[in-house]
C-alpha cells in the first residue's frame, strides 16, 4: 500500500534542549486537539490525562533524542498502549499535540483500524473460535454427552457460556471453558486477527521518510472501510494509540508506552461506567483477561511504564505490582 512514495528532506534529531524552549506545567490544553483517525472515535480528556502526558512528556523527548538521531530522516515511531479504559486515545492524543507545540510535527495513528473484520464480524469471529473449539475441548476430555450438551447450548443462548461460576456446579464444564479460552487467545492480538504487516510497512515507511502515506479507515459498516492518503511531509514522530501497541508481531516500534491497570482497576472503571446497571458478560470479561495477560507478558519491552495513578514506574515495580 505504501511502496511507492517520494522522501522528504532528513529533519533534526529531537533534542532535549527543547525542554528549555516549552513549558510543560504552564502548557494550556483546548478541548478540540486533534485525535486518532479512527472514524467515529471520541475522546474525553480530563485532568488526569493531561497530568499523565506532562509527566510522560519529557522522558518521551529523551528517547526521542536518542532515536531521531539514529533515523536517517529524523524519524520515529511511539506507540501507546494499555488495557481497557486506560486513556490510550487521550494520552496520545495530547502527546501528540505537545510535540506539535514545542515544534516537533506528530500523527496519531489508531492500530483499531487494521483488524482484518470489521468490528461485527470480528466480534462474532471471536465468539465463533471461542465456542468451536470449546465444545472440541468437551469431545476430546469425554465430557459430550446429550444432557451436557443441552446445558451447555442454554448457556450459549443465554451469552453465559464464558462463565466459570458454572463449574462450581458442573465439573464437566471445566474442559469447555479451557479448550475455548486457549483458541481465543490464539486468535485475539495475533495475525490472525488483526494486519500487523500492513501496519509494520507503513511504520517502515514513515521511517524511511515517506511523503505521504495511505491509512486504513474502519468504520462499523462494510459501507465505512477505505484509505486516505495523509501527508506526513512535515511528520517527524508517528504515535499509535493501541491495546497491541507493544506486540512482538511489529517490529518498527521504536518507544512503546505502557499505560498500566491491574485487573482490579479495570474492572472498577468498566463497572463505573456501565449503563442501565448492565455489567460486562463473561465472555468480555474473558477477552479482557486474555488482553491484559498479553500487556503483562509484553510488558518487558515497554520503555516507559506509566501506573494508574499517573507515576512512571520501573519493570520491576510493574511485576510487583501485578503480582507477577
């Protein structure tokens, strides 16, 4: 998609001298900075993103400084990742606009636009890879049989079949939550699920100092999937806010930024914000899990780890801190 494009002229390295020209504390932040170009996307900036940023801010210049110089066009990549309701959107989003006012030209790229489904048909994938391979999981333990069968089918029909209260009860019911669990996490945060080539090529090629560049747009609907060609002439950092920011499956990352949650404080969040008094189901709060086991095992690799309560972290605090 981005093999043919003309190269801008190499840009300076980033340099922490720039810290002396910007005041991070004093920085006014509009409500209206730009965001990722996920179509339909909204973000809710709020005081502790913007605290969050201006602490990242200046150890993300410092290893800016380090790679820009190494790029031959001055370039580099950040990614921003996290579990559910971290601020991925926002951080990025604000960091990008920082590196904008201290004169550092930026783009935020969303990684949720290059699943290879939309989200409808990724959704139903999911459960599809969940649910095959669960009732194998039962045929290959011996645990088929007509009356595990129906309970596991009434199970499915209630969006309860992900819910490990029912071994308690039913022992048998261990080997279909296994099998299943093991596929899906196979499948989500891998290739095939998502196009991690087609996003590491336009990595490649913002870093070998491509001009423009076309990005993916996904919207909810067949109708909303196309490309625009962006300009990235004056780009010099690209940052991706994504869950899968920090995968081994890239390999064109240059700062990937963790912005941590245990599982305790995403479930806090998700259920602070529920509606109508609706709770997550099971099988999103196994999804859930299998994405933060896949932050946790990544995790090493992050160059900046940033807790939830906005303190940058070592890796080791990290483990401790997830128990790990």
């Amino acid at each position: 998609m981005n093999k043919t494009y003309n190269k801008i002229a190499p840009m300076k390295p980033v340099t922490e001298e720039i810290l002396n020209n910007v005041s991070i504390a004093d920085m006014a932040i509009p409500a209206d900075i730009p965001h990722g170009d996920m179509p339909g996307d909204k973000i809710e900036i709020g005081d502790s993103h913007i605290a969050k940023a201006k602490t990242v801010f200046p150890i993300l210049i410092k290893y800016l400084s380090e790679v820009t110089a190494k790029n031959p066009y001055g370039r580099a990549v950040v990614t921003v990742c996290g579990g559910s309701g971290v601020g991925k959107s926002e951080i990025a989003s604000l960091l990008s606009y920082m590196l904008e006012q201290a004169g550092i030209g930026s783009y935020t790229m969303s990684g949720d636009n290059y699943p290879h489904r939309i989200p409808m048909y990724n959704d139903a994938e999911r459960l599809h890879t969940f649910r095959q391979s669960a009732i194998r999981g039962m045929v290959d333990a011996g645990d088929m049989n007509a009356d595990h069968l129906k309970a596991v089918q009434a199970w499915q029909e209630a969006g309860d079949d992900a819910n490990p209260e029912h071994v308690k009860e039913n022992p048998w019911f261990g080997s279909y939550l296994e099998a299943g669990k093991k596929a899906l996490s196979e499948y989500l945060g891998t290739p095939n699920e998502t196009d991690f080539a087609e996003v590491d090529s336009i990595l490649g090629a913002f870093k070998d100092g491509a001009d423009k560049l076309w990005l993916k747009r996904m919207g909810r609907d067949e109708t909303q999937l196309w490309y625009d060609e962006v300009d990235m002439t004056n780009k010099q950092v690209l940052i991706i806010e994504w869950t899968h920011g920090n995968t081994d499956c890239m390999t064109e990352v240059d700062v990937p930024v963790l912005l941590n949650s245990t599982p305790q404080e995403t479930l806090e969040h998700r259920r602070s914000r529920a509606r109508d008094g609706k709770v997550d189901s099971p099988f999103t709060m196994m999804v859930l899990e299998l994405e933060q086991n896949k932050l946790m095992q990544q995790a090493h690799k992050a160059k900046i780890i940033v807790s939830k309560q906005g303190e940058i972290i070592s890796y080791d605090d990290y483990k401790k801190l997830m128990g790990l």
